[in-house]
C-alpha cells in the first residue's frame, strides 16, 4: 500500500489525479504491475492507476488472468476499475482511501452507481439497440468457433 500511495503523490507531481496502484502476484509476492492516474496527462479518461496497473501486470504476466494477483490502490476503485477487476479475475483488493474521500475533494462516482440501478431509458445517456439483425453474425460466429479462447 505504501507503494501505492507513492505513485499516487507522483501522479498529482506529474499533473495527474492523487491515486496509485500496485499489483503484486500473491504466491511470489512480486509486483507485477503498477500505474498511477494518467487521464490528464494523456487525455484519456480510462487511464486511471488501477487501469494502468492492470495493463502493466497483464503485459508483464503475458495473460489477461490475474487471479493470482492481490491489488492495493490508494482510493476506492470506481465503477470502471471496479469492473476491470473483476474481468481480470483479481480475487483481493486493498484500498486506502474510500469512495466518500474521493467525493469530498472532487472525484463524485455516485451518479455512476445510480446509472447503473436504472433502466436503460432512464439513464442520463441515451441508449437505443439498431441493427441487431447485422450485430448477431459476429455473436453467431463466435458461439460456432471450435478454437475459441474464452474470457
């Protein structure tokens, strides 16, 4: 955790977001991957240290599996880490800071959470399904392909 929190005082040094990532593989306890937020520095708003770190470990283990990982950030993931940690198969998480100290100096995900409670058409972003009858050949072929790699 200690380490996080060191990279998130590098990211606001580097003009980025106050939070930090690291990702440490549980048997060896080796870091695997690290990240701070970068969504200022490179105008993208994915880049957050858990995305980072989660790219970095990926690239470092060569596999999309992190199940053998534990992560330690210096906040609360948000919605978006939160989901990419579960599609990384990460089991634990470790936080400094929570979700309400984000909140209180600028970094408000509630509204996300809320979306997400929320039928499709009563978010704040419209949503409308067009051309499925084209979108289902792709969804077709994989449920067909013998030598699938599943996620």
């Amino acid at each position: 955790m200690k380490q996080a929190c060191e990279l998130a005082n590098k990211s606001i040094e580097r003009g980025g977001g106050p939070f930090g990532c690291v990702i440490v593989n549980t048997s060896t306890q080796e870091t695997v991957g690290k990240g701070h937020n970068m969504v200022t520095i490179h105008n993208d708003p994915t880049l957050h240290a858990e995305m980072v770190a989660i790219k970095d470990a990926c690239h470092t283990l060569q596999t999309f599996d992190l199940s053998g990982c534990t992560l330690y950030t210096s906040c609360e993931p948000c919605p978006m880490c939160l989901s990419a940690i579960y599609w990384a198969k990460i089991t634990t998480v470790y936080y400094g800071n929570t979700k309400h100290d984000a909140a209180n100096i600028g970094f408000d995900d509630q509204f996300i959470y809320e979306e997400f409670g929320k039928p499709i058409e009563e978010r704040k972003i419209k949503m409308t399904q067009i051309c499925q009858e084209t979108a289902i050949n792709s969804f077709q072929k994989w449920a067909n392909k013998d030598d699938k790699i599943p996620y």
